[in-house]
C-alpha cells in the first residue's frame, strides 16, 4: 500500500546532473525554497557517475601508458605495464563517491530538499514522485526546472539484450579487460572508451557509418588523431553499417556492410555508441502543456522557459550540443529567471573537447560550417612541429587553428589538435565571448615554451608578423 505525502515547494529541480545541481545550488543561493529530485541515490547525473569523470580517469590511465611507451623513442624505456582492472575500478570509484559527497554536502548547506525518486507531471503545478520504496510523494510547486538528460541510444538487434552488448555506462563498469571490441560508431564516446580499452589490452575495431571519424569536427583536427588510432586499433571500418548482431557461444557475431560487400566477425564484447536519446518517457510532460520537438527535444527560450511559463527545462533535454558545460549555464540561466533577474542564454560560442590522446577541441564556427554558410573566411594555422614545447613533449603533431572573418576583424572559430588541447581552448573560448581580434592575441605576451603560445602564433600567421615560420609572401 502507497503512502502519499504532500510537500510544497516554491521550485522542484527534476535531475541532479551537472544542470540540475547548478540549477538547483544557484535558485538555492538566490533564496529560494529548493527541492531537488533524481531518481539515483548518488548525486551527480551520468556526467559524474556513469560519463565524463570515470571516462577520464580511464583515459588518463591510458595517456599514461602511451607516454611510457613512446618514451623507449627517446631513450627511456618501462616495462610492459600489469593491468589490475578491479584496482583501476576501485579507484575510479573512490573518484566519484569524493564528488558525490561533495555534491551531497554542498545541497546540504543550502538547505535543499534532495527526493530518490522518479518524478512525474501530474499537471503544471503538481509532481508525483516514486521514491525507491515505491511510495508516492505529491509535490505542488511554483516553478519547475526539468534536467533529466539522456541515455545511450539503442540499436534494434534482438541480441542488444545479451550482456556481451553494452553501452558507455556498462563499459566503465566491466570487471574484466575484454580480449577483442568492437565499438559501433566513431563518435567521441566510442573513440574514447576505445582509446582506453585498447591501453589496457583489448583489440579495438571501430565501425562508423559515416565516411570518416568525428564527422562534427574539421578533417585536419581529425587526422592526426585518425593516423594514431589506426596504429593502434586492430580495425578501423568506415562508411560501413553493422545490419546483424548475434550471440554464439558467448561471442557477438557481427554483421558487417560496406557498400555492396557484406563481412563478419566475432567479439568478446560490443560497445554501443550511436549517441543519446533524451529522458522524457516517464515525465508525462503533456499533463504539464509540454509538447516535444520533432527529434524528441524540449523546446525553450533563451529565458530556458518552455510554453508553460512556470516550467523551465536545461541540459540534454533541450537539444545539443549535449554537453556538461552547456547544461551549467543553462541552469544558472533558468534560475536566475525564476528568482526575478533578467537572464539569457546566448553565448556566441560553445567548446567541444575529444579526449582521446591526441585531443581535439575547438570554438565557434568550424571550416564545414562556414563552407555551408558560405560566409568567406581567413585562416591561420601553426604547425606544433615548429614548436618547441611540442618537441620536448613528444607531441610535434598537433596544430592550432583560427578561422577569422575576411577582414581580420573578429574571430570566427579555434581548433586545436593535440596534447592539452582542452585546456588550451579556453583562451579562444575568452578571445571569441569578449570580441577580441588577431592583433589583440598576437600582442598579447605568451610565456616560453608553452603550447599556449601556439595560439598567438597562428594568429601571427594571419597579421602577417609570424617569425617561427617563413611563409612567402
């Protein structure tokens, strides 16, 4: 038998993720009443607990293989490394438990209400909530803020029930190294859980439909990183479809096609990566007046409202890109509007990051959007090979890009490839919100040897005073 509670809050945030609980810490801060919900026990949405962080830790493992290895190139060299899977697991989640507690304890300071439970609309102003005890917990609110997320996307094969088929979540929770994966879909996620498996011993195919990897980002950003995995990956399949997947003696058989040709072979496990679907199924968003976009989306304003004016929604939820530090903005937009403020969401650029080793990042336009837009542009590139950190480090073979407007006066997009490059993104991220031009970043003084220094350099390609390359006039 259910018990029913009735709770009033002045605003329900529906998801704890990186949107959710900035959202929820900002409204919060901002003094109102806050209740936050999310179906999970641990704080933190797919990003801390099932995504970015323990992806990184595996992936930061992996650059510490790779390093060991190329050192033997310069004159060092290690022993084969011993993988301990259940340590490397165990410290993976001593990672995230510390954030969750963090997070646990900063919505504990603002006196937020934290609900376990999986919430849906019963109208525009009422919630019901299933805790984990099966009881349901009514909630009328004022203001609602929806950060739900989204959840690996499937494929339809009959053997996507098999364990032997897994997503991103399942991956970064295997107790064991599998001898042979395959990865569908030559996205980040795959590129990067591919990237760390294959350090620790798997044998890696990767089947991408399109014609090549990462096909969001600029080819020559890509290839650099494209020639480094198909040294190491035992298979790389472009333009090619995976049509059966099938289990046999605790293996997956795979289907293969590629234009008219039809293969097959057989994995120990199979990763799928064809990107994410947002979390809407159980939120009964129309007794709320919510209707969703054509792909599935909530729509909203730069105000993060949606058409019902008291319910606002952030994050994966509301469309791409599908990023952590999107959804944070997007949060603090929806809760500033709530407390009374004037907030919008309208950032000129939002970085993206490959954390595969090399990485990619880039900001703003890319050269394929600007071809499509056809808007004329100029370009700057700085080969990491005439640069010195780039040298000392091992990793000569990265670039820095910037694509300007066709009279230099406004930076239209960064992309940079190689070692550190999401870090090294944020100045162009800075460069790009605050309209500063080429002439401001090539006379802005940049510390020696740095790969930070290879964004003024390409930026001295295009005033024309780069002196670390000669380029004919």
């Amino acid at each position: 038998m259910n018990n029913t509670n009735n709770i009033k809050r002045k605003i329900v945030v529906i998801g704890s993720g990186p949107g959710g609980y900035t959202a929820a810490f900002r409204a919060a801060d901002l003094g109102l009443d806050v209740t936050l919900i999310d179906k999970d026990k641990n704080l933190g949405g797919v990003c801390l607990n099932r995504g970015c962080i323990p992806s990184k830790a595996y992936l930061h493992l992996a650059n510490v293989i790779h390093e060991a290895d190329e050192s033997k190139n310069f004159g060092v060299t290690f022993e084969k490394p011993k993988i301990d899977i259940k340590k490397i697991f165990k410290w993976k989640n001593s990672i995230v438990n510390n954030l969750n507690s963090g997070i646990e304890t900063l919505a504990s300071q603002r006196n937020i209400k934290v609900i376990n439970g999986l919430a849906s609309f019963l109208s525009a102003n009422k919630l019901s909530v299933k805790d984990n005890q099966n009881k349901i917990i009514n909630i009328n609110f004022d203001y609602c803020i929806v950060a739900t997320g989204s959840s690996p996307s499937k494929l339809n094969f009959s053997a996507n029930e098999s364990p032997n088929v897994i997503n991103s979540t399942e991956a970064l929770s295997l107790n064991e190294i599998p001898k042979k994966m395959l990865v569908i879909g030559g996205g980040y996620i795959g590129l990067e859980l591919g990237s760390a498996f294959q350090s620790f011993g798997s044998r890696i195919t990767v089947a991408e439909f399109s014609s090549r990897l990462l096909p969001m980002a600029d080819k020559d950003l890509v290839n650099p990183l494209f020639k480094c995995l198909n040294n190491k990956f035992e298979n790389i399949f472009l333009s090619t479809e995976v049509i059966n997947l099938k289990e046999v003696k605790n293996m997956v058989n795979v289907e293969f096609k590629n234009n008219d040709i039809i293969f097959q072979d057989s994995f120990d496990k199979v990763l799928v990566s064809v990107g994410r679907t947002p979390n809407t199924k159980f939120l009964n968003l129309e007794k709320a007046g919510i209707k969703l976009s054509e792909r599935g989306f909530i729509p909203v304003n730069d105000k993060m409202r949606t058409i019902t004016p008291n319910i606002y929604a952030i994050g994966d939820i509301v469309g791409d890109p599908m990023l952590a530090h999107k959804a944070t903005h997007e949060g603090k937009v929806a809760a500033e509007n709530i407390a009374g403020h004037n907030s919008v969401f309208d950032p000129i650029a939002i970085p993206s990051v490959i954390y595969t080793n090399p990485e990619i990042a880039w900001a703003g336009y890319t050269e394929s959007d600007l071809r499509n837009k056809k808007i004329k542009y100029n370009k700057g590139i700085f080969p990491w090979s005439a640069s010195g950190r780039a040298m000392t480090n091992g990793h000569a073979i990265g670039k820095t890009k910037i694509l300007t407007s066709e009279d230099n006066s406004r930076i239209l997009g960064v992309g940079i490839s190689g070692s550190n490059a999401g870090e090294l993104i944020s100045e162009a991220m800075l460069a790009i919100e605050m309209g500063a031009n080429i002439e401001d970043i090539s006379l802005t003084i940049h510390p020696h040897p740095t790969l930070s220094e290879t964004f003024a350099n390409a930026s001295e390609v295009l005033t024309k005073t780069i002196t670390d390359l000669y380029i004919k006039s």
